[in-house]
C-alpha cells in the first residue's frame, strides 16, 4: 500500500514538472512570436519554406509576387493627370536614352544635341559634373530632361551610378555620348533604322575626318556606303582582325541595344572612373561575333571636337595650338612665369596620368578574372588561333 502511494506521489511530482517546463516553453515561444514574427516556425513550417525556396528562389522577402515591380525607368511623371499626357502616353512607340556629361562651358553644343534628339521620342539625362544646374534653366526644353550634378565626376562614375540595367530597361537603345559632338549632320531616327537593319548592338556614329579629333582610323566616315565594321587591311595599323580594327567603337560615343548595355554596364569598373580600356572589351557584350554585331555608320556622321573638360579649362586642339603661339610672342621671363604657373595649375596632366594608371589597373583585372574564372571560355580565341595557323601546302 504505502509503495503505490510513493509511487502516485512520485507520478504527480513528475506531472507538475512537466507541466511547468511546457508552460514555460509556450510562454517563451509566445515571446519570440511577438519580438521575432518571421524567425518562429515550427518543424514543419520550416520544411515547407525549404520547399517553397527551391520552388521559387526569385521571391523577393515575404513580399507576394504580384505587387514586386522589378524595373523602373528615367521618366518623368505628372503630379496630375492631363489629356495631353494621356494622348502622349498613348501615341508613345519604341523608346530610346541618351545620356551627356554638361558642362556650362559646352552649352551651345549640348543644346544643339538636345534639339535633334528629344523631337524623336528620346528621354535625356544631363550629367553635370562642374555642378552648374540653374544656368541651363533658360532653355525651353531644360525642364524636360533629368538633370543630375556631382562635380568633377566621369561619364562612366555617372553611368555606373544612375543607368543600372533594371532602371533604363524599357529603352531599346542608349545612347552615352560626350558633350563636344557636333550634329549638324546627324539624325537620330535615320541612324536607328541602319542600326536595326544591320543588327548592330553596340555601334558609333562615323567622325568628320577634315573636322575631328581621330584617334582611331575605324572610327572615321567613309563616304561610300552606309555604315563599316572594319578597316581595311591594307591599312599598316590593322593588318589583322580585332579591335580597334574591327569588332570596336571608341567611348566617345557609344551606342548601345537594352541587351549590350546588360552587359557593358557589369564591364564599366566601380573605381576605375576614366573607363580607359573598357572600349576594348565592348566585343564581349556584342551578343555574338563583335565583328559582325558591331558597327560605324557613315551616312549619319558627327564631329568631335576633342575637348579637354576636367581637369582644366574646355580647349580644343586649335584653341591650344593659338595659346601656345601667343605664349611664344612674350619675353623669356613671361614665359617663365607662365610656365610656373601652369605647372601648378595643369590638372590636365594629372587626370591622364590617373587615366593611365586606371588603364593598368583594368588590364590586371581582366586578366586576373580570365585566369581565376576556370569555367570561361574566350569566344574569340579560336578565330585569333585559326587566323595565325600557318598555311600547309
């Protein structure tokens, strides 16, 4: 008798136990509930979230998939609705980008730009790198492009930044250009239907060679034809195939398809502002064979005028050569003292200087990511290889 009653003794201190640490366990879950709402799942919770993750890996948090929106664009919106911006709305086709580095200095060129581009359907981003945005205020079409302003920043700083891939996803074609352009013979439109025609996605205008600044001879106008992808190999400097002989545009004034540009914008480097040598790998983001996808189309040409902006003041080659016969014409210890002071103030020399450096820079990269990179495979070069095969009789 007394051995059943230890043992419903024993029986009910174990119940109270028990009972205790279950109700201290609901009570802490509880708690965590409250403080933690989505860390706290059960066992089976968990393994239905396993399921669902591999279901569906491209969910965005807990967030349902119809309200995720995973583009924007570079347009500006109404605060009120009108009918002209419903009728615009509706009569709006294919859409395009361009996309300027402005200075004060280059206004008259910019704006000559602006007139020839907006009148076809093009969104324009102004880039104002000398941090000059009211001064442009008195131009009738100022208050209908995006104006953004950091001073002293690069074209590619501005690109990297403001043009990521999901918010210029709507444009069909962008259009990253330099401010010194003239485009008296340049139209937009008629440039795109080559373009589309040809199926160029990553292509340039030709450059006025009486005119321009060349750096390149691929990228001037030939007269016959309508567009070129190569130069021609009697040319000394291009006796084989590749850039910048072929499969090449020059950064001056790129234009890009939505889907070269998904790609050149994961090639333009974080830190490496300049851009220098990025030109050269544009053939990787061409979608295919650079020397058939890439292009220069001659019968919509411009002139650059080669101007040096940062670092100093906007000169072209004329305008320094007249300085530098000026300068001649003064006495010995003018010159000196000219020279003193230009030596102090020539941030020119220091931002090619920092170019070059950045040009190293990006080379060691490349070839680093090729060696590292044990799953890549260079599309080009097998043809390089069967080029240089020597011939067998």
């Amino acid at each position: 008798m007394r051995l059943r009653l230890h043992l419903l003794v024993l029986c009910l201190i174990i119940l109270f136990v028990v009972y205790n640490m279950a109700s201290y366990q609901h009570r802490q879950t509880a708690l965590d509930v409250k403080s933690r709402p989505f860390e706290t799942m059960t066992v089976s919770s968990r393994a239905t979230v396993k399921v669902s993750e591999r279901a569906d890996a491209s969910r965005i948090g807990f967030l349902p998939r119809g309200i995720v929106e995973h583009y924007s664009d570079m347009e500006l919106k109404p605060l009120w609705l009108t009918k002209s911006v419903q009728s615009q709305r509706s009569t709006q086709n294919e859409r395009c980008l361009i996309a300027i580095p402005a200075g004060i200095n280059q206004k008259k060129s910019v704006d000559a730009i602006m007139k020839k581009f907006l009148p076809e359907n093009f969104t324009a981003i102004l880039f104002h790198y000398d941090g000059k945005v009211n001064e442009w205020n008195d131009l009738p079409w100022s208050k209908s492009v995006i104006h953004i302003a950091a001073s002293n920043q690069t074209k590619w700083w501005f690109a990297k930044r403001f043009l990521h891939p999901s918010v210029v996803s709507m444009y069909a074609y962008i259009f990253l250009w330099d401010e010194d352009l003239e485009v008296d013979n340049f139209n937009p439109r008629r440039y795109l239907n080559i373009v589309k025609s040809e199926k160029l996605v990553i292509s340039q205008p030709g450059l006025d060679p009486k005119l321009s600044e060349i750096h390149h001879p691929i990228t001037v106008r030939k007269k016959a034809g309508s567009f070129h992808r190569r130069v021609s190999r009697a040319n000394k400097e291009c006796s084989r195939e590749g850039p910048p002989c072929s499969g090449w545009v020059e950064g001056m004034a790129p234009v890009f398809s939505k889907s070269a540009w998904q790609c050149a914008w994961h090639l333009i480097q974080n830190d490496l502002v300049h851009g220098w040598g990025i030109d050269y790998k544009f053939g990787y983001c061409a979608q295919g064979d650079r020397t058939k996808n890439i292009g220069v189309v001659d019968s919509e040409f411009v002139v650059h005028r080669g101007v040096q902006t940062l670092g100093g003041s906007a000169m072209t080659k004329n305008t320094r050569a007249k300085n530098s016969n000026a300068l001649r014409q003064k006495t010995a210890q003018g010159q000196q003292q000219t020279r003193v002071r230009a030596a102090g103030l020539d941030m020119r020399t220091k931002v090619r200087r920092k170019s070059r450096v950045e040009l190293r820079d990006f080379q060691k990269r490349w070839e680093r990511a090729t060696r590292e990179d044990r799953t890549w495979v260079d599309p080009f070069a097998r043809r390089r290889k069967r080029r240089n095969r020597p011939a067998v009789d």
